[in-house]
C-alpha cells in the first residue's frame, strides 16, 4: 500500500477516536449537569395544643430555592432551602403559633432540606421521590408594635421572645426528617414543572414533646430549569 494511502488511513483513525472521545465526553457532562429548582408550596404547620390558649393550625406560605444534582439520573439529591413567616407567643414553657391580635414574636422560619431523590423517567415527564433529613432554623423577633415591657407568660414581652427562641433551640427540636414527590412535565427540553408535596416531621420534636408539633404538610408548585 502507497504510503500515503497509510497517512490518510492513520489521520482519519486518530479524527475518528478523537470525535467519538469528544462525544463522549459531551454526553458525560450532560449527564452530571445540575437544574435549579424553585417551589412555592402552601402548608399547614401543624399546632396540636389547645386552640383556646394559641392559633389552630397556621396555613404558611413557604418559597422554597436549590438545585438538583445530577438531573438526568434514576439517584440524585436536591438540596433546597425553604422560607416562611409566622407568629408566636409562649404559654406554659412553648413557643406556640398565635393569631396576630396575641403575638409576642414573628418568627423568620428557614427549612434546609437535604433529601436524596428516586426519579421515574417517562416519554415527557418524570416522577420524582424524595426523603431526607431537615434544619428547621427559626429566628425570634419582637413583633411590630409589641413592646419589651409588655405583659407576657414570664413576666414581660422582651423575655417571651427570649424563651421562644430558647424553645427553638436549646433541644434538638430543630431536626426533622423529610419526605416528598413530585410529577414534573417536560415544558421544553430545558423547563419542566408539575405538583410537588412535602412533608417535614419534628423528629427532635417527638423526642423532646413526645407530639408532632411544628410538623409541616404542603402542596404546591415545582418549577425545574
């Protein structure tokens, strides 16, 4: 054979194993690419004393943000960080929610979720299940309009706040377990959006209270891009 029938043999062998390795590596990278994620998802936050004393159970409004990571796999995790507000007051050593007229405190509540994700993938959709563990942080301050020397269970309203974000976090009343689905429809190859249910138990809760108080059950929107 010519030799430079060999030249041409060899340049086109070594194009071909660098295209294939280039598309290899394009298709790799697809696969382990990440989606950010947005959730607005309406729930009840479950209050299980007496409604005389403190509000029934509050409906929050929680708008949730994070990333799913790898998208395009069966296994992945989806860390998301989840914020609402609402009221509190303290009766009988618990920071409980309290209808407006009766709150000492609004609490700025922050949910890090940290679940791994099971995806089921369809012709144009993809169910998704997750479970994973949860900070519950929740942040006490003086509610517009109340004073510090207002009255309050201990004695003054500034020490009410004090003790609500004691309750908060002095025991591990903070650590939830969590646990979800969610049904999302492809929109456009790079969109996809669909409903999503969340449910957040007070672990540390059941430890400390022996009850699910603070336990939150949503149902909303989840929007993948």
């Amino acid at each position: 054979m010519p030799l430079f029938c060999q030249g041409e043999d060899i340049e086109a062998a070594e194009s071909e194993e660098f295209l294939t390795e280039s598309s290899d590596e394009e298709t790799s990278k697809a696969h382990y690419t990440a989606d950010f994620i947005l959730q607005f998802e309406p729930g009840v936050y479950i209050n299980t004393e007496s409604v005389l004393v403190s509000a029934p159970s509050p409906i929050v409004y929680p708008i949730s943000v994070g990333f799913i990571w790898p998208n395009s796999t069966v296994l992945s995790v989806q860390p998301t960080i989840s914020f609402f507000m609402m009221q509190h007051l303290y009766y009988e050593d618990r920071a409980l929610p309290a209808e407006i007229e009766n709150r000492t405190s609004t609490t700025l509540s922050f949910l890090l979720n940290i679940p791994a994700v099971y995806s089921i993938f369809l012709e144009k959709s993809r169910f998704q299940i997750t479970a994973g563990l949860g900070i519950f942080m929740r942040f006490g301050i003086r509610a517009h309009g109340v004073k510090d020397s207002d009255s309050g269970w201990s004695g003054s309203a500034g020490e009410d706040v004090s003790l609500i974000n004691d309750y908060f976090w002095k025991q591990p009343r903070w650590f939830y377990l969590t646990a979800g689905g969610s049904w999302l429809y492809d929109l456009t190859p790079q969109l996809r959006a669909g409903p999503v249910i969340n449910i957040s138990i007070p672990v540390g809760g059941l430890i400390v209270d022996h009850d699910v108080q603070g336990m939150l059950i949503s149902l909303g929107i989840k929007i993948c891009r």
